[in-house]
C-alpha cells in the first residue's frame, strides 16, 4: 500500500535540524556511523535516536557491511511531499499576484493628487 504524499512521520523527521543535517550528509553519498557521528557531533545514543526517526519515515536505508551500519538516503518519501506541496503551488502564486496587483494599486499616484513642483 503506498504511503501518504503527506505522512506526519516525515515532517515530524524533516523538522529537527539535526536531522536535516544528517539527510544533508546522506545526499553526498552513503555513509557509515562513525562518519555521521563524526560530522554531527553528537552522542552515539543521539545519533541512534535521530537515524530511528529517520529509518522509520522512510527517509533512509541501512545496510550491514561486516561490523559497520552504512546508511543511505531514500528521497522517495521527500519527493511524495514535494509532490503533495506542488499541488498548492498554483493556489500561492495566485494569491501572490492578486497581492501584488493590489499593492501596485495602493502605491499608484492618483490622478486627483498634484504633482510635486520641479527643484529647478
């Protein structure tokens, strides 16, 4: 059964920065724990807690190499989101263009109002 374009689990992973961070790292290729550890600077147990997180939305894979837990980037649950966000896209920059029609109007001279003299 497919997923929810808008499953809470992955905006409740997208939304720590630490997370984030960890994806930002995972989309340079895959990577084993002690690299991520490494680069997030956090405890092992953190760590582990925040990989869970994004294991469970879908947001990464992992496999076993020997001893090492190498993870991996699975963008299909983002490009679910971002489909279900570009839906709205058109809803947006309608409301954007009916703002800015509306603030170019506020800010037009009006034909009743003088026009400054000239500082000659």
């Amino acid at each position: 059964m497919p997923r929810p374009a808008a499953d809470m689990t992955v905006f409740h992973a997208v939304a720590d920065p630490t997370r984030r961070a960890i994806l930002d790292l995972l989309m340079e290729g895959e990577k084993p724990v002690k690299a991520l550890l490494a680069a997030i600077r956090a405890t092992q147990s953190a760590l582990s807690q925040h990989l869970a997180v994004l294991f469970r939305a879908g947001l990464v894979t992992v496999r076993a190499q020997g001893r090492l837990r190498i993870y991996a980037i699975s963008p299909a649950p983002l490009i679910e989101v971002a489909d279900w966000v570009a839906r709205y896209e058109k809803f947006w920059n309608e409301r954007l263009d009916n703002l800015g029609t509306y603030l170019d109007a506020r800010h037009a001279p009006s034909p009743m109002t003088p026009e400054p003299p000239d500082a000659d």
